[in-house]
C-alpha cells in the first residue's frame, strides 16, 4: 500500500511533458532570442571570436624581401649598387650574332607588371641603391621603366651561344658578395650565365638561370669567394668585372627564336675595408 501511494506522489511531481514538434528530440530547447543591441553571431562562429584583418600582399612582399642581401641594409659598411641595366648603348649582342638575334627596348617593365609580387621586390631593391647614393652623395637612382628585349633565332639547339657583352668593361670596386637579377623568361630551357673577371684575367662563369617560364621573375645569386680576390698591381684593391652574360641554348628544344626581356642588375658590396687604416696600401713595393 505504500509503495502504492509513493508511485502516485512521483506522477503528481513530475512536470508535465510539453508538446514537441515532429523530427525534435525531447531535450531540444529553441535558441535563445538575442538581447537587445547586441551583435547577431554568425553560424561557425564563436560569440567573442575577435575579427581578423586579410594579409596585405604588399606586406608579405616586404617581408619576403628582407630575407634577400642576407637582411642587410646600406650602412657605412654595406653598398648597393646598380651594375647595368642593359641599355642598348652600353650592352649589345655579340657582332658574330647580329644575325641570330634583333634587340629593342620596350615598356616591360617589373614595375608594370600586374603580379604583386615583383613589383614591391624590385621597388625594395631600387630603395637599397638610393638609399646607397644618399649615403655616398652621389645623384639619385631612378630607374627607367624599359626593359630589353632579345628574338633570339635558335637554329642548332645545344651548340648556339648568345653573348651580350657591354662595350667596354664594368668595373664593380669594393668586396662584391651578392648580385640581383631581373628576367621574363621565354618558355625555353635555355640557361644564362654572368661572366665575371677577377685580378687573374681570367674569367669565370656563373649560372643565373634557366629561361623555361613565362613573366618576371628575380634571382639572387652569390658571388664565390674566388671572385673577392685583391690585386697586388693595384694598390692592392678588390677588383671585379663584369663581362656581359652568355645565353646557352638548350640541346632538347626545338629550333625557333626565343624571346626573353633583361632589366635592371643590382649588386652588394662590403665597404668594411676601406675603414681599415692602411688597407689601400700596396702589399709589394
């Protein structure tokens, strides 16, 4: 009997069930109406999840930029320098050549190129060689916003050589490290070299790149430390030339003219011996 009376007492206390609409479980409680001004959350996401800013592009480039010249910035011990820009008057193909390849400046330029990536990079190296020229009082760099363009007619892939050569050589002074180089590839395999002369006359050739895609594009290369050689016959300075660039045409492609655009090269040097006292003595009397 009183097992009885406690089931009853247990019905009598137990809430009543609510109506629930079709395909709901019973649990399922409806959201909760926002309070008055304040902001509607969006689905995915958290009530106070802080709002995050889109990456800039030019902010990334600046970045990236600074892991180029090993991170270095002109100083009293760091130039940069322009080495060519490979103006018609100072650089042209090889007379051997002229019939293998026409040449002509136009408006291509990295500074006009749509990608938004080369733009800032080539801007961040013009702003090193201004920032060089302040330091040394020297007039302000501003670049031409032409660019060269080489039709290079390949008739024996792997046995025809372009040779670019400046009229007469560039000296590069100081202890040179690093040099920039700004191509728009041609779709060809076709790799180029710069060739440097250091004091012993005889030159050496170091690869740049390869031409087989298509656009602008920036490469960094190192100059090897048997090109940062003194010349005792010269007050005992460092001495660097640039000769021009050899364009080696590649043995797998097809005969037919190849088109590729130069711009500006920029190079850094250590300054750092010149503030050594008795450092542009001749080492022989």
């Amino acid at each position: 009997m009183s097992m009885f009376f406690l089931a009853v007492a247990g019905i009598l206390a137990a809430p009543a069930n609510k109506s629930l609409k079709p395909g709901a479980l019973p649990d399922d409680e409806p959201p909760a109406k926002p309070a008055p001004g304040a902001t509607p959350v969006k689905p995915g996401t958290l009530p106070n999840q802080p709002s995050v800013a889109k990456p800039d592009a030019n902010a990334r480039s600046n970045t990236k930029h600074e892991e180029f010249w090993y991170g270095l910035k002109p100083d009293a011990v760091t130039a940069f320098r322009l080495v060519t820009d490979f103006n018609l008057k100072q650089i042209a193909p090889d007379r051997n050549y002229l019939h293998q390849v026409s040449a002509r400046a136009v408006a291509v330029h990295p500074t006009t190129e749509k990608n938004t990536e080369i733009k800032p990079l080539f801007e961040a190296d013009s702003e090193l060689v201004r920032q060089t020229y302040r330091n040394e009082k020297k007039p302000d760099f501003a670049p031409a916003g032409k660019s060269i363009e080489y039709r290079w007619n390949v008739e024996r892939p792997g046995k025809d050589v372009l040779y670019l050569k400046p009229k007469k050589e560039i000296f590069l002074p100081d202890r040179n490290r690093i040099f920039s180089f700004y191509v728009r590839g041609a779709g060809h395999a076709h790799q180029i070299f710069a060739v440097f002369r250091g004091p012993s006359k005889i030159q050496q050739e170091i690869f740049v790149c390869s031409l087989d895609y298509h656009g602008w594009k920036r490469f960094e290369v190192v100059i090897p430390p048997y090109l940062r050689l003194r010349n005792p016959l010269r007050y005992n300075r460092f001495e660097l030339y640039f000769l021009g660039l050899k364009v080696q045409s590649y043995f797998r492609d097809q005969p037919g003219t190849s088109v590729f655009n130069l711009a500006e090269m920029f190079i850094m040097s250590d300054t750092s011996d010149k503030k050594i006292p008795g450092s542009d003595m001749p080492s022989e009397f």
